[in-house]
C-alpha cells in the first residue's frame, strides 16, 4: 500500500484502475492499494436478506425519480441537504 500527500497525479481521485488497484482518498492522503479478492468471501443469510432488502429500496427509489408527481411530492418533504433518492431509501428502509 503507497500513502502520498501531494501528487499532482492522484490529487482527489478515488476509485480503481482495472481491477488492479484501488485509490483511496482520506483526510491525512491518498492510499494506493491491491484491488481486494472477494471470490472466496461466502455472504451469511443475514447479510443476503439485507442486500436483498436494500436492493428492493433502490427499486423503490429509482421508481419514485421517474414518476414526476412522486418525485415532487417528496421534494416538499426534504430538508437542507436531502435528495429524493436516499429520502426514498430511506423512507423504505424503515416502513419494511
């Protein structure tokens, strides 16, 4: 894993190259590091209900932003800071 403070290169950039290295950025740098294995990590039935439900809210989601008239209606209930998208995550997430 490389750490760097200032490279002109990787200055806030995030995310991986190609399945080979994952960039990092944190409040004391930028983390250059091996792009993770997961192939032999088995998920729990815990965990699969909750990717499940999760994945079910972003259904619920995504469906709100396209209809407009749902969309407008939860835009008058957002506070400073709120989008529709996680709003009706959210929302979701606690009602199921």
């Amino acid at each position: 894993m490389a750490r760097t403070n200032s490279n002109i290169v990787l200055h806030e950039l995030s995310g991986h190259i190609g399945k080979q290295l994952v960039i990092k950025q944190y409040a004391n740098g930028t983390v250059v590091s091996r792009y993770p294995d997961m192939s032999n990590i088995k998920p729990s039935k815990k965990q699969k209900e909750k990717r499940s439900r999760f994945s079910e809210a972003v259904a619920y989601a995504r469906a709100i932003l396209r209809d407009p008239q749902q969309k407008a209606a939860y835009q008058a209930k957002l506070k400073a800071g709120e989008t529709v998208y996680h709003k009706a995550i959210r929302e979701y997430l606690q009602s199921n």
